[in-house]
C-alpha cells in the first residue's frame, strides 16, 4: 500500500531514549521533537532530514513547540532550563532556568512571548526580544499541570495539581476566577470548547468536569470510567484479520542511532502480526509486563469536538466515552485493551485516540470503530495534528509524520 503525497510517511530515528512530546509549525513545514535523551531536533518535513540539534539539556525533554509565525522553536526540560532556536539559522536565541516545567506554550497573538508552567505552581512570561517584558503569575503551592491560552490571548486557564482551575488575566497579571469546587483529585487534563464558553476538565480519579468560562460555575460532572456492569467489553468486530493495519516489521529493535537520521517510506506493510493481536478480542496485545489498570483511572486526555457538540474522555485503562455536551449524557462507552495518553477529533469529525500499544485508532462520533493502524513498535507518548498532519511520539525512539488523509485511506 502505498502513502500518495510528500512527504509520504517519515520516521525520525535520531534519538536514543524514549521521546516524550513533538509538535509541528503553523506552516506545517517544521516539527520539532524532545527526548529522554536530553536531546531536542527540529526538522525539514519537506526535504526529509534535521534541520539542527537542540542541545545542551540537563535532563529528559518534556515540552516543545513553535512560535505564532515559525521564526522560533523552543525546548523545555525537566530541570526547568528553556532554549528558544531561531529556525532559519539553528542558533540559540534565548534561554533561562526556573523550576521544573510542566510545559510550555507559545503565545497565539506574538511571535516572541512564551509561557512555562512549573512543578512549584509559578507561571512565567517572556518576550525573548526584550528582556525587562518578564511576568510570574505567583503559585499558590500547587504544580500547575496543563493550561490552555484562549483566542483573546489575553486569559490564560490553568490546572493545578491541587484539582483548583484558575483563569488569568495576563495583560494584568491577576487571577479572573478560581474554581475550588473542583479540589478534590489532581487536574491531569483540560480542553476548551470551539466557542470558548466552556472548560472540560480531567482529573486523576477518573471524574471530569465541565465548567462555564465566564462564571466559573461547574455546570456538569462526568464518570468517565464506567462500572463493571456497564458496557464494560472491548471493543471488537466479526473480522479480525484486518482490523489492524502494522506499519512497522515487529522483528526490529528499537531504531539504531547510528544509521540514517530520517527515515522515508512509500510501501507500507500490509500484514498483521501474529503475535501483535489478540485472537480473542482483535486488539493489539499490550505487553505483559505492563502493570494492571488501577481501580481509579485517570482522565489521561479529553478533547472537545470542532462543531462542540460532543466530548471525548479516554482513560489511562482504556476506557473511553463519548459524551454529548448540551445534555452532558454519555452517547457510548467502550473499553480497549490498551490504555490512552492522548486524543484528538479531526476535520472529519473522526475521535482519534493515540494507545500505550502503539496503535492509532479511530472513531467516528457514535464510537464506531472505523480503523486501528499499528504506527509504533512502543506505546505512544505524544501525539500532536495539524489539519493535515499528524505526529507521533513514541517509546521506541522514534518520532513519525503521517498525512491525516492517508490515515483515513489505509485499508480501504
């Protein structure tokens, strides 16, 4: 089977630990990609290769992305040092050390001011082109854990460790609203809707939340790990044979270093691996010494629809539901063998959900399955889409572009 397009499927091998985020530019020509390594790599999609290296980490990569107008790349790691690159030359522009850091987001109305939430609860700003524009938004003793920048690029909604939502005003440098209702379980997850009326909020006992913008009111709690007795299978279909498409040969080991920094595929394989599904259930297997879901599952990922009408939720343990926003009821829930770290809805109003067993599957918004592609040999840590482009982060070194419509066109 063939990928139509350039670049066809491109698979960057030049880490040697797990990669833990990527990310791709507005003009969908760059992606960067940030690793255990200590390692971060921006490269060319269009001529296939590293553009250059982001060095001199302190430790593992936890956070990376572009800025508003793809003149800048930016890595974060855990250690909390921040490096800003500017892209057409590779050169380190900025860089500056504070706690830990959770992540990093780049301004939506300038190319030059970026943000970074820590382990400590600050929020910091910075304009990398003027040093005295600096704001820390203080910490009420709480990690801040996820955020999101609304359109305005003014107010700034933030989850804390504490299981408090806070919304900011950051021309002001005050807090908006705060949200304790919540505090009952650590924020692991949040999304806005399309509009930007609503929060949906994921927390680690597998509770979320949805809540109302400008009120701050919680307008709707959802269980998003259902009891046993409730629609508790795996998902399954009467033909197994092609249900999961294997983009890679499961005889390899992780990518070598040594070889070729990029990798560049125009046939795919079309076989399924015996030993990558399950016969009973048609799932690929996750591997044995993966620990056994915990009775509480975390909200790993939760993702607003583009039209706004629905919500998707997706456990740590696999359970995922898809829920209508107006009247906040569950439309279906189902429950996979594999566990999910990240979701997204496409274009096409397709529920994508990216497994801990390598495999991209993906939904239309009733939960039909509609196809499983087996995209990584490790599970995946870190998925990032543009409307034609989707990244891959993944525990076996790699980092992989794919084109959304291809995607959609394997194994039809």
């Amino acid at each position: 089977m063939e990928f139509i397009g350039c670049p066809p499927t491109m698979r960057l091998v030049k880490h040697t630990d797990s990669v833990l985020c990527c990310s791709i530019d507005s003009t969908s020509n760059y992606a960067i990609s940030g690793g255990i390594d200590d390692m971060g790599y921006v490269w060319d999609l269009n001529e296939c290769r590293v553009k250059f290296e982001c060095d001199g980490h302190k430790d593992s990569v936890v956070s990376c992305g572009f800025s508003l107008k793809s003149t800048y790349a930016a890595t974060a790691d855990m250690k909390g040092l921040l490096q800003v690159w500017k892209i057409d030359s590779g050169h380190r522009v900025f860089d500056y050390e504070v706690d830990d850091i959770n992540f990093i987001l780049w301004h939506n109305h300038s190319d030059s001011v970026i943000l970074a939430g820590t382990i400590t609860g600050d929020i910091y700003l910075w304009n990398i082109n003027d040093s005295t524009a600096f704001k820390c938004l203080k910490s009420q003793g709480h990690a801040a854990n996820t955020a999101r920048l609304l359109s305005d690029g003014i107010r700034l909604v933030v989850g804390y460790a504490n299981g408090t939502i806070r919304i900011f005003d950051l021309k002001k440098s005050q807090q908006l609203i705060c949200v304790n209702d919540c505090a009952e379980s650590e924020v692991t997850s949040l999304d806005v809707n399309p509009t930007e009326t609503l929060i949906a909020v994921g927390f680690i006992n597998s509770h979320s939340k949805i809540i109302n913008v400008n009120s701050g009111k919680i307008i709707g709690e959802l269980q998003c790990a259902a009891p046993e007795e409730l629609d508790k299978k795996p998902l399954n279909r009467q033909d197994n044979s092609d249900d999961v498409i294997d983009e890679y040969d499961d005889e390899q080991s992780p990518v070598d270093p040594s070889g070729e920094d990029v990798e560049v595929y125009e046939d795919l394989d079309e076989s399924v691996q015996d030993d990558d599904i399950d016969a009973d259930s048609g799932e690929a297997s996750i591997e044995d010494d993966q620990d056994e879901v915990e009775e509480v599952e975390s909200v790993e990922t939760l993702a607003f629809s583009l039209c706004g009408n629905y919500l998707g939720t997706a456990t740590v343990g696999g359970q995922i539901c898809i829920w209508d926003v107006p009247s906040r009821r569950a439309r279906r829930r189902v429950t996979l063998d594999a566990g999910i770290t990240t979701s997204f809805w496409n274009q096409s109003n397709h529920y994508i959900v990216a497994g801990l067993d390598g495999v991209l599957r993906i939904f239309d918004k009733n939960l039909e399955d509609i196809r499983r592609l087996k995209v990584c040999q490790g599970p995946i840590l870190d998925c990032f889409h543009t409307k034609d482009l989707v990244m891959i982060a993944s525990d076996d070194y790699t980092c992989t572009a794919y084109k959304m419509d291809n995607l959609l066109q394997v194994g039809e």
